[in-house]
C-alpha cells in the first residue's frame, strides 16, 4: 500500500465517521444539517466506488464526475440556506442552472468526455463553491459563526484540490512525481476537510444530541 491509498483510506474512514453521526441528528435538526447529512452519505458511497475500482486497477474517472456534480448540486442547496440575502440566493439560483446544463451539454456533445479527465468540470464545479464559500465568510462577519468549521473546509479543500488539478493537467504527462505528489497532496487536504467537518458536529451538535 502507498502513501496515496493509505491516505485515501483515512479519509473514507472520517467520512464514514461523519456519515455517521450526521445520521444519529439527522432527523433531530434543521434541513441544512439534512442536506448536510445526504451530501456525507452519497459522496461516502462514490468514494467506496472509487477506491474499490482503483485497487481493481479499472477506470475510475467516470465516478469522478458524478463526484464533482453531485457534490456542487447539494453543496449549492446547502449556502442556499446559509445565504440571507435574496439577491444572492437569486445569483446561486442562476450560476446552478448554467453549471448543470453547460456541463450535461458538454457530455451530450461529446460523450466519450465521461470516460476522461475533465478539468474544465472540476473548475466550472469547484469555482462557484469557494466563492459561495467567502461570500458566507463575508456575511458571517460580527454575527454568529453558523456551520463555521464546515465553510472553512469546503474554502480549503476546493481552493487546493482546483489549483492541484490545474497544475497537474500540465505536469501529468511529463512528469510521473509530481503527478504523484499532486494526489497524495489532494488526499491529505480531503482528510483536513472531512476533520473540519467532524470538528463542526462536535462543537456545533454533540452537545445538542447529549442534551
């Protein structure tokens, strides 16, 4: 087992952690903690079909992009209702529409795309995100910090993983350790994510559900 594969594996293990016990509260708070906790479960499921395909050595990519889909539709519901502000939820409301149809175009014209590496999908996915992500930094600002933890680690995770992928869409070819590199540093922000997000229930909800 590489360094690659043994991180991956901590990360599915906090993710199934926070699969977890985000269902314990599930039916005991809000519905942004709902979106939450069906986000953690569906993105746990995609991430054992990859690693399951990866130790087969078959082609993965093809999860990836129900990955970075899926993880932007749920992800934009969940600011949605962080957002107070209508005329942002207006803009996200706008921004989700052209990101899903542009993307379904792009596979409906070009169908063998499904079976490829696809940057222009991670930027288009991953951008929206990490602005939604400031914007709420921004309106957090002397008021209470609401799912704090979480927005830090979707900001960290996403600004990493989409400068990672971008550089590596250059190096890939040419270079074998650095492509390398690139992933284990993209497993290692993934944990760092999945932990912020551990750390959010247990100071936002664990005393909740004692109590």
């Amino acid at each position: 087992m590489n360094y690659n594969q043994l991180i991956a594996y901590i990360g599915t293990f906090i993710l199934l952690i926070n699969v977890i016990v985000f269902l314990k509260g599930f039916s005991s708070n809000g519905k942004t903690f709902k979106i939450l906790s069906c986000y953690l479960v569906i993105i746990f499921l995609i991430q054992l079909g990859l690693l399951t395909l990866w130790n087969l050595k078959e082609n993965n990519i093809f999860l990836s992009h129900f990955y970075f889909i899926i993880q932007f539709t749920i992800l934009s519901f969940f600011y949605k209702k962080l957002l107070k502000n209508e005329r942002q939820k207006r803009m996200l409301n706008i921004i989700l529409i052209i990101v899903v149809c542009t993307i379904l175009f792009q596979y409906i014209y070009d169908t063998d795309l499904f079976f490829k590496f696809n940057l222009f999908e991670i930027v288009l996915t991953s951008v929206p995100l990490i602005m939604y992500s400031i914007v709420h930094f921004y309106n957090m600002l002397g008021k209470e910090k609401e799912y704090f933890y979480i927005n830090s680690g979707i900001f960290i995770y996403l600004t990493g993983s989409t400068l990672l992928f971008v550089a590596g869409n250059y190096i890939i070819a040419s270079n074998s350790i650095l492509n390398k590199s690139i992933w284990i540093i993209n497993s290692v922000l993934f944990v760092v994510y999945q932990i912020l997000i551990f750390v959010e229930w247990k100071k936002s909800f664990y005393q909740k559900e004692i109590q």
